[in-house]
C-alpha cells in the first residue's frame, strides 16, 4: 500500500485561556508534499527511512497499534518521501496518522482517523493536523474540552493561491518534549482571542467564500500576530527574532505572512503564477543577506490522505505523465 498524506501549515491558536469553556482552537491548511510510505505485509518489522525520529515514529505507531488491536510487528515500511522534522509542518501528526491508518486498512478495522488520533495522541491541543489529513483544505477546529477537538470549519482553498514557503537552515521548533510545558502552563488573553474569532469570523472566512486574496492575507497576517502575542513570553517577540528579515521581505511582497506553528518555516500567500518571480527575488535577498534556506512552492491539496495499492499507484503516475 502507498499512503501519499498532505503537509500542513499551522496558522495558529485562538484561546490558551479557555475564556469560554473551550481551550485552543486551531487553524490549518493542507499543502501537497506530505509524506509518502510504502507499507506491505512482511515476516519481520523492518522500516526503511533516513530519519532517525521518523524510525522512533514509527516503531511506536506499529507497537500502539499491536497493543490496542493485535496487528502484529510484521511489516516492511519504507519512507519514500518525508516532512522535514520540527520545521513547523506536521511531521509527527502525519507520519503517525498515515502509518497508523495504513496498519488499520491492511486489518479491516475501519478506524475513524479521530478514533486513530485519540490511540496515537495526537490532536491534544491542536486539530490542524488531524483534519488536514482527513479533510485537506482549510480547517479551523472548536478547541479542546477532554479529547480530540471537533472540526467546525472545513473549505476548500482556492487552488490558484499558494503559499512562497522559506524553511532556514536555523535552530528548529520546538518538539513535543519541549512544548509540552510550555503548552501546560501557557495561559493566553481573551481579549486577544476575542480580536482573533474576529478576524476569522468577519474577515478571513469571509474573504476566502469570496475568492478575495488581497482581504484574505490582511486578516491573515493580523490573525497571525495576534497569536504571536500569546506566545512572545516564550519565543521572544510576537514572532522568532532569527526570521524577523524573512518575515520583512513576506511583509513586502505577498498577501499575507506567518510562521507555521514554532516555525522556523515562514510563509508568504501568493499566486501561484507569481511564484517563479518572487522565489528568484527571495534567491537573490538570501543571498545578499547570508541566510541559508529552502525556498519552496506551498501549494493547497484540498484533499486529506490517499491510500493505494501499489499497482493503481503506479497506473496514477503513468496517467499523469502522459498528460503532461
């Protein structure tokens, strides 16, 4: 079996404090380029993979899932394609997600991917991952009471939009392990959760239903540093001070701009035509500034996660060179 699942940017947390009973909410949209596994039957476990963490990974999906539903260690998982790890695009949430579902449709045991979510931990503050994998598109959950968030905004994005993505070769963000105290003790403000569901309510979802990317980004971006300012006591401002130029240049040639969840990842909305343009400017502001990075082009999967066989796999490759 192939599982080919999206990437996701994070676009932030509405109330840390819970000021009406519900604590986070999240926001997030599906981007291709996620991870792709081979999974097959095997007569031992092996996993093939570059990463050290995605091997840790996955070994504990595989023994989670034997542990809750008998499915045994004996499986070849290769990681054909990867999320760089820590970088503010979902890694973990999508490599579980994908192993873990791929383990339950190879055992018929017809999981929901919340129901896998709640098994593997993942969606304890935040739903984005969750339902960009199932859903793709833009998701927007309604905060945490006890268990997985539930979803309450799914739309498609717009599929001539996309985001300029620049990944620093800098310290990455935080892992689970150094979240975890933050996000426990991280309290927040209402007011400031009270000026976010403003901008999401009256001004983003507004202009996505109406296709308007110029009104989009602004509330985007306003959107953004407003979640920044519950977060600058442990990142430093309302955005990592080592992206601040990044953030300058996305501030001066796109639509809207952010850092994905704990970053380092920074993102600018575009067109998708302006793409080749303005990822030859940014080349050119790298390099004049002596920052390291990978520039890539963001772009909108309004699907969650695929799994196929490997024949109807490689049928799908073919079809799609043969229309290009």
């Amino acid at each position: 079996m192939i599982i080919e699942t999206p990437k996701r940017l994070h676009l932030g947390l509405i109330d840390p404090s819970a000021s009406v009973g519900r604590r986070f909410g999240a926001l997030g949209v599906a981007l291709e380029g996620g991870y792709r596994i081979n999974l097959t039957p095997h007569d031992e476990l092996k996993v093939i993979c570059a990463e050290k963490e995605d091997r840790e990974t996955i070994t504990f999906v595989v023994a989670k899932m034997n542990e809750h539903f008998r499915t045994g260690f004996n499986y070849r998982i290769e990681v054909e394609r990867a999320i760089p790890r820590h970088v503010g695009l979902g890694s973990t949430t999508q490599l579980c997600l994908g192993v873990g579902m791929g383990i339950s449709k190879l055992n018929n045991l017809h999981l929901s991917v919340e129901e896998l979510a709640a098994i593997l931990g993942r969606g304890k503050n935040s739903g984005a991952g969750v339902y960009t994998f199932k859903y793709g598109g833009l998701v927007i959950d309604g905060g945490v009471r006890g268990s997985i968030p539930p979803l309450i905004v799914r739309e498609e994005f717009p599929e001539n939009w996309a985001f300029l993505l620049v990944i620093p070769e800098i310290k990455r963000g935080f892992d689970e392990e150094e979240e975890k105290p933050v996000m426990e003790g991280l309290s927040g403000k209402p007011e400031i959760a009270g000026e976010i569901s403003h901008h999401i309510l009256l001004g983003l979802l507004p202009a996505l239903k109406e296709v308007d990317i110029k009104s989009f980004g602004t509330h985007l971006s306003e959107i953004q540093r407003l979640v920044g300012r519950h977060f600058e006591k442990y990142q430093g401002g309302e955005f990592r001070e080592d992206v601040s130029l990044l953030l300058e240049f996305m501030r001066e040639n796109t639509y809207g701009w952010g850092q994905s969840s704990w970053g380092p990842t920074v993102y600018g909305l575009i067109k998708k035509e302006e793409y080749q343009n303005l990822s030859l400017k940014l080349h050119e502001f790298l390099r004049e500034n002596g920052i390291r990075a990978k520039i890539e082009l963001g772009t909108p999967r309004n699907r969650g996660a695929d799994f196929m066989e490997r024949n109807a796999y490689l049928m799908k490759l073919i079809n799609n060179v043969a229309k290009r």
